[in-house]
C-alpha cells in the first residue's frame, strides 16, 4: 500500500492563530513551503468542502490549517483563478471588519464514477460535493472480456455526459492534485484522444472505476477475476484512459464502497462485506482503505472455511463465497447469513476492527435477515470469547455505495484524501 500523506505541521515558526503548533488542529496543519503548496490547497480545499454551503473565511482556514494568513490567501486566489472557489458574502467579526466567507464551487468539476458487475453497468456523475448529478444503468455482458467491456463502459460514460451536459476537460486541481497522489490516481493521463472529441460543458476530471477483483489497482491491470479467466493480465484503466481521453483509476468494488464509506464518515476501523453476484470485502484500518503491498487484501469470500466443501470458482473447495452463494441458491438465506458471519467473526478476530458494514443486492434482497444472522454469530463468538461485541450494520447508501465510491478515487486526490484519512468526520458515522 502506497504510504499514507500524514499531515504536515510547521516546526520552525508559530501558528497563525498564535499560539505553539501544539494549538493547531492537526488534522490540518500544513507547512509553508513551495515544494507542498499542493499539500496545502488541498487541505484548504478539503475544509471548504466540509464547510458546504456555509462556507468558511480565510481566518478560519488559517487557524484551522496553521498555515499563514498571507499563504492562505495566496492559495484561495489560486483555487479562485481555477473556478474552485468564490466568495459567498460576509460574516460578522467579534472584532475588526466582517470576514469575507468563501465556499467550494461544486459544479467547477466531476468525476464519473463506473461499477462494473458481472451482469450490470452503472454509472454516475458526481460534483466536487460529491452529489450525484446524472446516472445510467445498463446490462453488462463481463464474459464478453475486455475490449468489449471497455467499448460499452466508453459508450454509456459518453451518453451519461452527453445527458447531463458535461464534456472532458483538463483537471481543475492544477497544483493541487500535487496534494496526495500515487500510481492509482487518476494525473497519469492529460491528452485528449483526437477520436473523441471533447464534449462542450464543464471540466470532467476523471473516471473511477470499480469492479470485481482481484486486479493490480497500482497499474489498472485485471488478475484472474473468479470466473472470468479471460481477464487475467488485462490493462484495463490504460485501455479505457485510450479510448474516453480522460485519466482513469481502477479498483476493486469494495476497496471503492469502503473509501466511500470512510469519507462519509463511517470510522476508521471497520470491513465492508459485499455480498451480489460474488463476495468480497473492503478494509479501513487506522482510518485508510488496507489494499496490501500487492493490492491484493480483501480477497474475503475465497477463505475456506470447509474442507473438501463444494468447489468455487477460484478452484478451491468450501470457501466462503461458494458456500454463501449456493445457500441463496437453495432459497435459505438464514444459512447464508450464517456463513457470511463465520466469515466476519473470523475477521474481527483477526484484524480487531470495530464495524461491521453489509451492502451488495443479494444482502438488499434479505436484509434484516442478514444483518440479524452475521450480528448472532458475532454475538455468540464475542460471549465465548469473552471480548467486545462489534455492531453490523447495513452499509449507509448500500445501493449506489460502489459506484459512488468509484467516483471518490477520482476526487479523493483532489481534496488531500487519496488514502482514507478524513479526520473530519471522524466522530460523525453517518450509519443511518
């Protein structure tokens, strides 16, 4: 896993609120070098897009960044040159004149955010607030393999901008996508693809893709997906970037709901469990999605759990996802639940996290049910244990969570979060 952006505190020189750094809030503190200005418009950028439509001052983004009035102000009429930010009136001081509020523009750019399934499409778009403005769905045929998937994925991105108006654009991060980047983030392409031309309307900052893994996320190349062997090796973020002429990220479809999940503010340690067409998890631990040096953890539905047990389509006998499937073949979705909670419990013994979160269409299909039958096995293994009972719960948003998790690894970047760390919301778990 690429190394996480911690923030950045000045060492040298006081805060702007005047007191020692140790008064700054450290989710946001920043330097005052050049070398992380992108580092510190992107903290600026992630507390006006917290602020929403209140908006904050430059004297609040100061204090809460302790970073300099004067760097402050550079860096906002920066983001104000690129459209990101304008002001929104003025706000009574307890002393001096009032302070100008500025607010995030959110329609100054998207990110489309794709969920590729085995049998279904969808697509959104989404603003810098992370609203979803515009969505399609389609049937999807993944078997068809690569080149075709890639043509109807480039078609209903097409006809979802075309709908909503929107075109490719250059980023409208400029330095600030300098703020948090790595190998999956979505700066690796800028030209446009003279056989589609750009589209009139506002700035399209990238495609965030999210589909059944395993995958490389690093590279956007495809492993043996279970099933689909025809995938194995294929470059898929380089073959769609080809074809759309925007940046593209790829990602597993639970590594996306849990980055989603995150920033929404559903903790920093906890499992999303994925339960449609395949099983699968997504992982926050200390705050950040776990995707393993090799991209690779959250390969939850092929532990084995039966030995000799039915066959899965990985080639091994009795793991999880089979055994889960075949239950809701037969109609008993109480047995799937209990496997699938096998499974859990298995994980917060192993990984001490402190939530459980459930989502995907064959959960939505029996969802009381499974969230009653994984939360008495976690029950009855913590009384036997003797530990914590960890609460399970249904993923807030279970329907779109993956495919607007997809767009979030396009905009994630933008606002210094490409790894998962949102101490914002860290006390406030959106888990209605």
């Amino acid at each position: 896993m690429p190394s996480v952006m911690h923030p950045l505190k000045q060492r040298c020189c006081q805060s702007a609120s005047g007191g020692d750094n140790g008064g700054v809030n450290r989710a946001y503190s920043g330097v005052n070098l050049a070398v992380l200005r992108g580092h510190n418009a992107a903290l600026v950028l992630d507390l006006l897009r917290t602020a929403g439509d209140e908006g904050i001052s430059r004297l609040e983004l100061a204090e809460r960044t302790g970073l300099t009035p004067q760097g402050v102000s550079k860096i906002t009429a920066r983001l104000r040159e690129q459209g990101l930010v304008t002001d929104t009136g003025r706000r009574a001081s307890t002393g001096g004149k009032p302070r100008t509020v500025l607010r995030l523009v959110p329609d100054a750019g998207y990110a489309v955010g794709l969920h590729l399934d085995r049998d279904e499409l969808t697509a959104v778009l989404v603003d810098l607030a992370g609203a979803v403005v515009a969505e399609r769905r389609s049937p999807l045929a993944f078997g068809a393999g690569g080149d075709a998937v890639v043509e109807a994925a480039a078609s209903e991105v097409e006809a979802l901008l075309t709908d909503a108006g929107a075109g490719a654009g250059e980023a409208a991060a400029g330095d600030v996508d300098a703020g948090d980047t790595d190998a999956g983030d979505p700066g690796h392409l800028d030209a446009q693809d003279p056989a589609h031309p750009e589209l009139p309307g506002p700035r399209v900052l990238g495609v965030g893709v999210a589909l059944p893994g395993p995958l490389d996320h690093s590279s956007g190349v495809l492993h043996r997906v279970t099933g689909f062997p025809e995938w194995d090796g294929f470059p898929l973020r380089d073959a769609l970037a080809a074809r759309l002429g925007l940046p593209v990220v790829v990602d597993k479809d639970t590594n996306a709901a849990a980055l989603g999940l995150a920033l929404a503010g559903c903790g920093d340690s906890f499992a999303y469990l994925h339960l449609g067409t395949g099983l699968g998890a997504g992982l926050v631990l200390g705050g950040a999605p776990y995707r393993g040096p090799h991209t690779g953890a959250g390969e939850f539905g092929h532990q084995v759990i039966q030995l000799d047990g039915p066959l899965c389509g990985c080639g091994n006998r009795g793991c999880i996802e089979a055994l889960c499937l075949a239950a809701v073949a037969a109609g008993s979705f109480d047995e799937a639940a209990r496997v699938l909670g096998e499974g859990a419990a298995n994980t917060v013994g192993l990984l001490d996290i402190d939530l459980v979160l459930l989502g995907g269409r064959t959960v939505a299909a029996a969802e009381e049910r499974f969230v009653e039958g994984v939360r008495a096995v976690l029950g009855e293994r913590a009384r036997r244990g003797g530990t914590v009972e960890v609460p399970v719960l249904r993923a807030p948003g279970a329907e779109s969570v993956v495919v607007e998790g997809a767009a979030q690894l396009v905009l994630a970047p933008l606002f210094g979060r490409a790894h998962g760390r949102f101490p914002a919301n860290r006390n406030d778990r959106n888990l209605s």
